[in-house]
C-alpha cells in the first residue's frame, strides 16, 4: 500500500514555504528540489516510491508552486539558504539531497554550504554553469517568458515552446507545467536567469559528497552536462535512463525512483 503524502507550511525568512513528505519521519531524510518553474507536484509520484524506504521530503522552491518568495533578484544561492532553513525548521541533521534541472544547481550550492550534512547528492539533468554556459545562455531567448494576449494565445505560446522537449501522448506533462509556471510568484523566467547567474565553477570544488549523475538521454539541454560534471566531481557516477525527457520525474517516476534509491542504499 502507497503511503500518505503529507503537506505543511514552515515559517522561514521568505514567509511561509510549502513542502510535501512522505514516509516514515524516523527514517533517513531525502529533500527532493524541482525545476523552474514547476512545484513539488514534479515528484507527485516520485514521493511515495522514495517515501517507502526513506522520509522523502519535496519541497516548493521560494517564489514557486505555494511558497513565498524571496526578495529581488531571486538567486541559487537566496534558494539553497532558504532550503537550509526548512533543514532546520524541520530538525533533519543529516540528509541526501535529490535536484532535477534548477534543482539540481540548488542541490550543488546546498551541498557545498552544508559540508558533512549532507551525506549523498543526486544531480538529474543538471547544468554545469561556467562562463561557457553564461555566454550560451545570454545569447538565447526566453525560455518560459510569453507576453501576456488579450485571447489568452500566449497560454498556448508557453505550451508549445515546451512541446518539443516533452514526450508525445503526454499532455498531462504539458498541462502540469503550464498550471505551475502560472503560479510563479514573479516571472516563469526567473529560474533559467537564477541558474544563468549562477558561478558554479567557483563553489563546485567544495562538494565531495559521493554523488549520482542522472542523465536523461533524451534531454537536450541537460544531457550533455553529465560529462561535464562528471570531470568536476571527483566521486561521482553517471546513471542513464533511456528515454527520459525533461520532465523525468513525472514521466518515468519509477526509473527515476529506483535509481535514486539504489545509489543512496550503496553509501555507507
């Protein structure tokens, strides 16, 4: 039988932060970090699988799903320390931290804050954010970002844009992101600038965590970057899951699921 999810508000810096948990609350602690701009509902299925061995913890990014946001400019860093608080909001000592896409640059700089704390780190389809990739990005286009229409178009102009990069015969996928990136607290951009300001070159050699590499093979954006994250951490591996996009949680929880819980069960 799948476990309960359970949902509460903790009153950290920003005000109030939402999380989702799932598992027994004696058991090692998991806290699972999402992409902009989606929610913990990334790893609405992803919970129960995680929480029947471990306390799975999903919590709603500052500014994103229902907590509040943090002040102007957001950052990775702003989100890692508001992250630290819900830590120690919740009394969690120890931990392995999970993050897919944004999250995973979030998990990069709580891992290198946090030392010792955390004992094992999980990077899915996570960019590699040096001056190479500052440069490629500030050449780009928005990712998320539509101007609103009077007709509502630009609903569908966020839909499409995202199209491509989710699997076909899944407009649920479509459809959960749309509804978070509505409930952005400032623009559905603000995470892709976050992570394009952020210097991990500078912080990465402070995570000596052992750490998963969860490569999405059919990612485009993210794909490439285990390679590049791989030469960076000295302890780390790469897992590939064949056929994942970029809404891996929600589209193959039970891959995703049991490659994280492989990897955490091999640490000492």
């Amino acid at each position: 039988m799948m476990r309960p999810i359970r949902r509460a508000f903790a009153d950290l810096s920003p005000g109030q932060v939402h999380y989702a948990e799932c598992g027994d609350r004696e058991s090692p602690a998991v806290l699972l970090l999402h992409q902009s701009p989606r929610s913990w509902m990334e790893y609405g299925a992803v919970l129960p699988l995680i929480g029947a061995r471990r306390r799975a913890i999903a919590m709603d990014t500052a500014g994103f799903g229902d907590s509040a946001a943090v002040a102007a400019p957001a950052s990775i860093e702003r989100w890692a320390e508001v992250a630290r608080e819900l830590l120690d909001a919740l009394q969690i000592v120890q931990l392995d931290v999970v993050g897919h896409h944004t999250g995973g640059v979030i998990a990069v700089e709580l891992a290198a804050r946090l030392g010792p704390r955390v004992r094992g780190l999980v990077l899915s389809s996570t960019p590699f954010t040096d001056a190479v990739f500052r440069q490629a990005r500030a050449g780009r286009p928005p990712i998320d970002e539509v101007p609103p229409s009077e007709d509502g178009s630009h609903l569908a102009a966020l839909w499409q844009r995202r199209q491509g990069f989710y699997p076909p015969g899944r407009p649920d996928l479509l459809e959960a992101f749309v509804r978070d990136a509505l409930k952005a607290s400032g623009s559905p951009e603000d995470g892709h600038r976050a992570v394009a300001a952020y210097r991990m070159e500078e912080r990465i050699h402070l995570v000596t965590q052992p750490t998963l590499l969860v490569r999405a093979t059919d990612d485009p954006f993210a794909s490439p970057h285990a390679a590049e994250l791989h030469a960076q951490l000295a302890n780390a591996r790469v897992v590939d899951i064949e056929g994942g996009m970029v809404p891996l949680p929600d589209q193959m929880p039970e891959a995703f699921a049991r490659a994280v819980l492989d990897f955490l069960e091999s640490l000492p």
